[in-house]
C-alpha cells in the first residue's frame, strides 16, 4: 500500500489549503458560527465551482468521481479552518449512501443536483449505541425499557402506493440548511428503510439544536403523518443495513481526517504563540518544556494522520465489511485522540489567555468535542475491534 501521495493528490490538499485560509478565515467563522443560519453559503457555491461538492459522486452522475484518499484531503483542510458549511453531512454522508444506489433514478437526480451544489442532503444514521437502531432483527417490542421507539413507516390506506412516516431523529447533521433528509424507519414488522423525504414535506418539522460547536450546526427532525410516495423508498431490509454499516466507515474515516485537520491547526497556533511570547526576554518556544510539550503534539498528529491516510487508501478498494471496520476505527480513534490532545495542549500552552474568547484555540477543543461524540464515541469503534478479535477463530499451529 503506497502512503505517499500522488502529484495530483498533492495538488488537490496544497490547492485547498491556499483556497480555504483566505475563504474560511477566522474572523468570518467567529461571525457566520455566532450568526443564526451558522453556515456560508457563498463559501458552500464557491466550492461547487471547484467540484468539491460532488468529489466523490460518480461521474455519470456528473461528478467528479474520485476515491476516498481526495475527499479525506479536502476534508483535512475544512477541519484546519472549521469551515462553516455542510460538507461532511452531504457530500461525505448523504453522497456516500446514495452512490451506493445511484442507479435508482431518484437517487441519481439529487445526485446530480448535490454535485453542482444546488441541493445540500444529510443523513441520519442510526444510533451507534442503540443496537436495536441497525438491527432488522429487533422490534419495536423488544426494545430497551426508555429507550425511544424507532420511527415508524406504515403503507398509505388508498389505491396509492406509499408510506405515512412518523417519529423523531433527535440530532441530524445540517438538518436545517439541508434541501433532503435521508431517514432510518422501520415497518411495523421490524424491517429497516431508507427513506428520501423532502424538508419541505407537509407535517416535517425541523427545529435547529444549540449546540457546544457552532461552527456545525444540528437539528432535531419530527415526522407527523408525513405521506410519501413508493419512490421516496431507496431500499429496505438487509441491504440497507449493509450500507448504513459502510457509510458509517467511510463517515468515521472523512470525520477522522477533519480531526487531524484541527489537530494541525492547533499545533500551527501553538507554534506561533509560543514563538511570539517572551518570557525571561527569550521566547517561550526555546524551553525544553514547551518544546516536549509541542513534541508530543507532533507525534500524535502525525501517527493519526498516517491512520487516516491508510484507512482512505483502504476504503477505496473493494474491502471485506469486517476489514474496513478495523481500518475506519484505527483511523478515528487515532484522529480523535489526537484532536482531543492537540487542543487541549494549545489550551494549556497559550497560558492564560488559552481560555479567552479573543483567541481562537476554544473553537478547535469544542470542534474537537464534539466530533469525538459523531458516528459513535471511541469506546463503541473500540468494541467493534475487540469484538472482531475475540470472535477469531485461533490459528492451529
């Protein structure tokens, strides 16, 4: 497997660090994520221009119909500057689960709008933690005592085919900017649908969460009677639960290159700082303290970013479900370890003024925060691991 990036890939990362320094620089994230839409849309139009929007998607869907390592590299470079738009919702998550059945042609058509930025789509994943959420197998009778019920599809009475959904999807990515909602229900016998509805699908509520990080926002989705038509299925059953699991890897993977993005920010401010703060009329930077202190930094950042990269690489072969699990949880653990250390130790390192609104570390720790909690926590992927090892049969020597 070759780590080194490419001429081109090189181009792709280099070209979208110079882009998104100047177009998503810190004084207009401070605004837009203290704004109330909390998203920049000529930041969002820009990038469809440059093809980023539809990097992944196939190109007869017109896009561009590149692989995992590319959209780990833009995603990188978004995570460096937070930039406030829904990339990681639609053109990660939303993309990835409707490449997988773009030769539905309901799926092909938002395809096609998403590539040029016309359309923003999200998905709601089901609860990482919830088993009953993924599982086909388990009825809404058999759940968890407190647990909250899975929204329900049931067919349309009439001569029309369709479904009447209702319930609730508690927080949904990008929800409130989004033009479609890709949603989980299960039918009264306890099989699993995806679900394409409209935000603007009469009895659809969608109400925007305040949440720690404001540079990305999520919404709370309710469903009240809200009639489909047989078209709005995408697919149902084991299948669909086969591509949750799979966008879910390939989520954590794009997830954990944006952690490694704020990691290497945190770790260019800390530089910086320390470099212009004197102490003892030398500059912080030159202690041995700091300088191990920024060491360990460095070493977390790079090993998750060797995690990322190889998992990319990875998940743009035809893997085993089984394997790419293993590769996506080694690539977000080490990324939001790394996230999570990084800002923390830029926090620290900027001395007092670390936990003040005027510096911009604060913004890093709560992206870092609240991504470590997206698509599972650590100790969910970590338990994915341990279950795949356990259940391995012993070689005979």
């Amino acid at each position: 497997m070759e780590l080194v990036l490419s001429e081109e890939q090189q181009h792709i990362a280099d070209s979208a660090a110079v882009f998104l320094a100047k177009a998503s620089a810190m004084p207009a994230v401070r605004s837009i994520s203290q704004g109330a839409e909390g998203w920049d849309p000529k930041l969002w139009q820009d990038m469809a221009e440059l093809g980023w929007c539809g990097v992944s998607v196939p190109e007869s869907s017109d896009g561009l119909g590149l692989g995992q390592v590319e959209r780990v590299l833009l995603q990188e470079q978004l995570g460096r500057r937070l930039a406030c738009v829904p990339f990681f919702d639609s053109a990660v998550l939303a993309a990835s689960a409707l490449t997988a059945i773009d030769q539905h042609p309901v799926a092909q058509a938002w395809l096609r709008r998403m590539a040029s930025g016309q359309a923003i789509m999200t998905l709601a994943l089901p609860d990482s933690n919830n088993e009953s959420a993924s599982d086909p197998t388990v009825s809404s009778a058999s759940r968890v005592s407190g647990a909250s019920p899975a929204p329900l599809a049931t067919p349309t009475s009439g001569g029309q085919q369709g479904w009447t959904l209702e319930g609730e999807w508690p927080q949904v990515g990008s929800a409130a900017m989004a033009h479609g909602l890709l949603l989980p229900a299960q039918t009264e016998s306890g099989e699993t649908l995806l679900l394409l509805v409209p935000t603007d699908a009469p009895g659809l509520q969608v109400q925007a969460l305040q949440t720690l990080d404001g540079t990305r926002r999520m919404a709370r989705v309710q469903a009240q009677a809200v009639v489909l038509d047989d078209s709005a299925c995408l697919g149902r059953g084991s299948f669909v639960v086969d591509l949750f699991n799979r966008v879910r890897c390939q989520g954590a993977i794009a997830l954990a290159a944006e952690q490694v993005g704020v990691a290497q920010q945190c770790l260019d401010l800390t530089l910086a700082y320390t470099q212009q703060r004197h102490q003892f009329d030398r500059p912080v930077a030159g202690f041995q303290a700091v300088k191990h202190r920024c060491a360990h930094m460095l070493v977390a950042l790079e090993g998750a970013r060797s995690a990322v990269y190889g998992a990319a690489c990875m998940a743009d072969t035809e893997l085993d479900p089984a394997v790419l699990m293993f590769y996506a949880a080694q690539a977000r653990v080490a990324a939001t370890e790394a996230a999570l250390f990084c800002s923390r130790e830029a926090i620290q390192l900027h001395g007092g003024v670390g936990f003040t609104w005027e510096f911009d570390p604060h913004f890093y720790l709560r992206r870092a925060q609240t991504s470590s909690q997206r698509l599972g926590p650590v100790s969910w992927w970590l338990e994915q691991v341990a279950g795949q090892l356990l259940d391995t049969p012993e070689e005979v020597s």
